[in-house]
C-alpha cells in the first residue's frame, strides 16, 4: 500500500480563478470521501464515491464545486470562481468497501485564495 | 442526527504525565466510533476504533479508549505521554447505517506535551 496520494500538497490562487486537485486512493478501495477542513476545526464531510458513483453530496458543496471519479480510481474536485472563503485544507480519504468502517486519509492539499 | 463534542479544545500535560482527551457523542442509530490524529501538516491518521464487543479498545502508540454508553463518551487515554505524542487529536463518529457512510468529526484537542 502506498497510501492516499494527494496532488498538489499546496496550492495558492487569486480569487475567482478555478482550482483542480487530484485524489489517488489506495489501490483496489472502491469509495473515495472529500473533507474539508478549515482552520482549528475538525474535517466536514464533502462528497462520495462508491467506484465511479456519486452516492451523496453536502450542502457545502454549492454549484462552485465538482467532484469526479471517472474510472473508479482517482478523482478531481473542482473549484470554479474560487472565494477568500475556500481557504482550507482539503482531505481526500479511501476505504475498501462493503463491511469496512475505516477511512484511510492523504496529506491534504492546503488551498488559499489570495 | 449523529454529532461529536471534544470538550477540551487544548489541553497541555508534562511529558511522562497520564492524558486523557475528552469525547461525548450523540447517535440515534449504531454507533461506530473513531479517534484519529492529526500531525502538523499531515493528514489524519487512525489511533483506534471501537465497531461492537468490548468496550476498551486499544491503539497505536499506547492509546486506549472506553466505549460508555450510559454516559455517551468515548474518551481517550495515554497513561505516560511522549513529547512525540504532541499533536491534534479528532474524535469521530460514523454517521448512518451503512459501512461505508461518512464520518463526523469533533472540533479537535490540541494535545501539547512540554518535557
């Protein structure tokens, strides 16, 4: 097992412009989980994935945000016309499947919006 | 719903001292229950879970937790801390039936260890 891998480590950008990051899970683990994590406070669950689906999505995710997991493998979230409030670390997690209750999580990527 | 209060947002101890990180939940459903640490700039890394059976569970690096249902607690312990051991601590609970459901996450402890 390498790990969750996550690309880029940190990512700084002016507002409104639009922002990807990548979320390499560990190999064979069929869900995939985005968190955010703003400054002092513990990570708010995003979206998942189970394989290529998305099966649910917060209401902290507004139309500004787009996950994807084209292949089951990897996934993207996009953030369009980014806002000084989108600073924070985003977490990606992975986990193996049915009958299994733990997330394994990536390093983050650190976003902020100048 | 399912949610987490951390009672204690920073809780500093001398190194070799007893620590205890303070946990309460609330859950209409099953509980499954977490604790993760988070190491600066570094993702979360699982320290023990408690899922069914008995109700001390143990972790990495010496950590254990008590699951009390009466009470709704869920609190972490390490009977001698390391400087090591300074770090952000998260505890979490699984939210829905399902085991592949998301996690919601206390607002953390700072643990600080001062030699």
């Amino acid at each position: 097992d390498t790990g969750v891998s996550q690309d880029p480590r940190h990512k700084i950008t002016k507002r409104g412009q639009n922002v990807t990051f990548r979320c390499d899970p560990i190999s064979e683990h069929n869900r995939l989980y985005w968190y955010r994590q703003t400054l002092g406070q513990g990570p708010e669950f995003l979206t998942y994935f189970q394989n290529e689906a998305q099966l649910e999505k917060s209401r902290l995710l507004s139309d500004r945000f787009s996950a994807e997991r084209p292949k089951g493998s990897f996934s993207t979230l996009e953030i369009q016309r980014t806002e000084q409030g989108d600073s924070a670390m985003y977490l990606c997690a992975s986990s193996p499947g049915v009958g299994s209750n733990i997330q394994y999580f990536g390093a983050g990527t650190r976003l902020s919006v100048l | 719903a399912q949610s987490v209060t951390q009672l204690d947002s920073q809780v500093p101890v001398f190194e070799e001292a007893p620590v205890e990180l303070r946990c309460n939940y609330s859950s209409s459903v099953s509980v499954y229950l977490f604790w993760y640490v988070q190491y600066p700039n570094q993702g979360l890394q699982l320290l023990l879970k408690y899922l069914s059976g008995s109700t001390l569970v143990k972790g990495i690096n010496g950590f254990e937790a008590e699951f009390n249902k009466s009470q709704t607690s869920f609190h972490l312990r390490k009977p001698s801390v390391h400087i090591s051991d300074t770090a952000e601590y998260f505890c979490a609970v699984r939210v829905g039936e399902t085991s592949g459901s998301r996690l919601t996450f206390g607002e953390g402890t700072q643990l600080t260890v001062n030699p």
